[in-house]
C-alpha cells in the first residue's frame, strides 16, 4: 500500500529549481544537543556565507536559562532570552503541533502598574527568541514557540526579529502581548500559514510584513490584533488571512497606530468567526486608539465571516483625533483594483520568498525490499528524512535506506526537504508479511 500525505500547510512546487547539491542537516536536537546548543553552534561558525540548518525532532522543550539578568522588580533572574546572531540560519520542526519550544521564566510576582506580571516583561526582557540585526536570511518552519509567562501578567514577546529577510512557514507562536515584534524599519519578514496567538498588540512592530494565509488565533475580549508602527513602504499586509476566535465571547480590534503618522495595515480577502468591534463607547468601528497616534493607513477589501457573509464596511472608522485636537483622515476602505497592488511582488521586491517556501518533488516509488528503503530521487532535494509510522527516525542523502529493524504493519516513509532544509510531502509504504 502506497500514498501520498499532504503536510498541514500545503505550498504549490517550486516551477524551477536548479539541481541542489545532497546535504544532511548541521546539528539534530537533541540528537546533538540542545536548542540553546544548536543556535551557539550556528552563531560560532566561521562561515557564515553558507547556510546552516538546524532539525528539531518532535518533542516538547523547555529551554533552560543561561546567565541572569535583572527584572522589572529591580532583582536578579535566570536569563531566558535565546538569540540568534548569525546569518543565513534556518530553525526546522519535524512537526508544528509536535515540536514545542519553551522559555524559562520566573513566577508574575511583580506589580508593574497594571496588576500582576512577570518581573521579566517587556520587548527584549523575557523573549523566547530574538533574531539579531546581523542574522538575514533566516528561515522557519514547522514548530511551536510558547512563551513560559501565563496570559494576562505583562507583555511575553516570543519572536522578536531586528533582521532582515525572514521567511517563515507554517509555525506557531503562542503569547498574549506582543507575541510578535518585527523590530527594523527597513526589515522585510514573511509568514506563511501557520498561527499566531494572543490578545493584545500581538503583531506589532516595524518594516514591511506580509502574512499570507495566517491564522491570527484571538483569545479574551477587547483585545487589538495587527499594531504596526514606522513601515518600510507598505506596513503590515494580511493577505487571506483568518480571524479565529478562542472561545465564544472573545472581541478585538483590527489594530491600533503605534505612532503618528506612519502605521499602516491592510487586511485583504480576510474571514473571521466574528468581526471586530464595531461600535465602543466612543463610537469606534474596528480599530482603536493608542497613545495620541493616527495611521498612515488601516484599511480593508473583501472581510467576511468563515460563513462567507461579507461585512458591512461602510461605517469602518475614517478619523483619528490626536492629543492636540488635530483631525486625521483615514480611508477604511479599499478597491479591488487597490487590493490588487498588494502582491508578494510588490510589497516584497526583489526578494521572493515564496519560492524559498516551496515544497519539492516529492519522492516516488518507495519500495521496501529484504530490510532496504528504496526511491526515485528528486534533484531538486537536499536530502531525504526517513519516517517510521509518522516520525523521522533518520536521514540520508542517497536513494536507499538499509532499515535495520521493523515490524509487520510498520508504515516507512520518505520526505523529500527543500533548500532551506524544510520537509515536504511525505511518501508512504508498509511492511507486509511475505
């Protein structure tokens, strides 16, 4: 019995792909150690030109901290912070529900001014993951990263990025404030597929990011999703993407501007379990305020429920008041012909990173024969992951396998990764009895 299984976040082939040279991941975990092992690994290489590529095998960690650093409270504590500071770097899951990565914190004991938080919140402070300005080209796929601090104890950042040119695939990021901070004005990031979770301001930050069938995961009520501040050229765009609400009686706003002028979001072809608030004591349709601040632009085309009713956008907010009294117009609402300009291309530039996204061929006529593996191999391949009933127990740069044990019923199975190390789509067979 033979088939083909689908990954969660399916990605159209790459159309041309130059033959890629074979080659086996740089460092396994834990196989070879742990994560904090695995990105001190990546940051001491001498060269740094040729891309390193870490495999996280499913599982959950708890990452311990290093060093201390100083709370909120003013006190010492373990340092949870992880960072990347090297380039051309990329962090694979075997499995994005599966493989789970966490940070240490300290108990919320702390009175920060808005009740109790964690001594260790705020951007740069507890992050689970920060990616350094120096570290372009970094490349995500396939995994889980959940902030150790509990919702509603302060601002628990889980990815915090000051590069530049990040793809992103199919992970999630699971927080309540802030969960995640692009932080470079001139900064190009893209998410495709995948989850992102929280309540408030829980895609904030600057430069240009596109989120490309994103689902934004909302929990509690009252909360703001997409908050961008200074952008490179065209702020936050969400194209197709999904609003889920965490339970029955979550609401939210679209965003609200963090800054004066410069903030700009664009929702396009969104669907949503419910709409954002569409009218608060200050009479507020979909978006909110923040600190005196006005948009440069918060606008949307085509937002319907998962139902496919479209939302009346008519009375979507059109004027923000600052401190001083000034008004400041806003056009809520976008043509089609408008929304068609937000391309990939577009936004992007001269850096395509969708095609890095790409799933490859994937492997074909798996056979297993007298305790071997064998397939048709894929030049456009880095290497093959050998899977045992839906786990990858090896990997290998060559055609064959050599199993060395299995059992009656066992399903073997070979994926195919693309060039940033990625796994594709899964080719299946199983051991029958002779």
């Amino acid at each position: 019995m033979k088939r083909t299984i689908l990954p969660i976040i399916i990605a159209a082939h790459c159309l041309t792909v130059a033959a890629q040279e074979k080659r086996l991941y740089d460092f396994v975990v834990p196989r070879d150690g742990s994560f904090r092992q695995a990105l001190d690994a990546a940051n001491s290489r001498r060269d740094t030109t040729c891309r390193y590529r870490i495999f996280v095998m499913q599982g959950e960690y708890v990452i311990p901290t290093e060093g201390t650093t100083t709370g909120g409270d003013g006190k010492e504590y373990g340092d949870p912070r992880t960072y990347l500071k090297a380039p051309n770097t990329s962090i694979i899951g075997e499995d994005r529900d599966m493989t789970v990565l966490t940070n240490t914190v300290p108990e919320p004991t702390w009175d920060n001014g808005f009740g109790r938080a964690n001594p260790l919140e705020g951007i740069g402070h507890g992050d689970v993951l920060i990616i350094e300005k120096q570290s372009h080209d970094t490349y995500l796929q396939d995994f889980t990263m959940r902030s150790g601090m509990g919702d509603n104890t302060g601002r628990n950042i889980v990815l915090h990025d000051r590069s530049d040119l990040t793809a992103v695939k199919n992970i999630c990021l699971w927080g309540y404030q802030d969960t995640y901070v692009s932080n470079n004005q001139q900064g190009r990031f893209y998410f495709e597929g995948g989850i992102i979770r929280g309540r408030t301001d829980y895609i904030c930050g600057k430069g240009d990011v596109i989120y490309n069938k994103v689902t934004f995961q909302q929990c509690k009520r009252g909360g703001y999703l997409a908050v961008p501040s200074v952008a490179r050229r065209y702020g936050y765009v969400m194209l197709s993407c999904y609003i889920k609400s965490e339970t029955p009686d979550v609401t939210y706003y679209l965003g609200r501007p963090w800054g004066k002028g410069t903030p700009r979001a664009v929702w396009i072809d969104t669907k949503m379990d419910r709409g954002p608030i569409t009218k608060d004591k200050r009479g507020h349709n979909g978006w909110a305020d923040m600190s005196g601040g006005w948009p440069a632009l918060f606008t949307e085309y085509n937002s319907r429920l998962v139902t496919g009713e479209p939302l009346d956008l008519t009375g979507r907010r059109n004027m923000y008041v600052d401190k001083e009294g000034v008004e400041h117009a806003n056009r809520p609402v976008i043509s089609a012909n408008e929304a068609a300009e937000y391309t990939i291309k577009n936004v992007m530039g001269d850096w395509q990173p969708e095609k890095l996204t790409c799933n490859v061929t994937p492997p074909a006529n798996v056979k297993m024969k007298n305790g071997k593996l064998t397939w048709t191999g894929c030049t456009d391949a880095l290497l093959y992951a050998i899977c045992r009933n839906g786990k990858v127990v090896d990997f290998t740069t060559k055609t064959s396998y050599r199993i060395k044990n299995s059992n009656i019923g066992d399903l073997w199975a070979v994926r195919a990764e693309n060039q940033r190390g990625g796994l594709g789509m899964a080719t299946e067979t199983e051991h029958k009895a002779r």
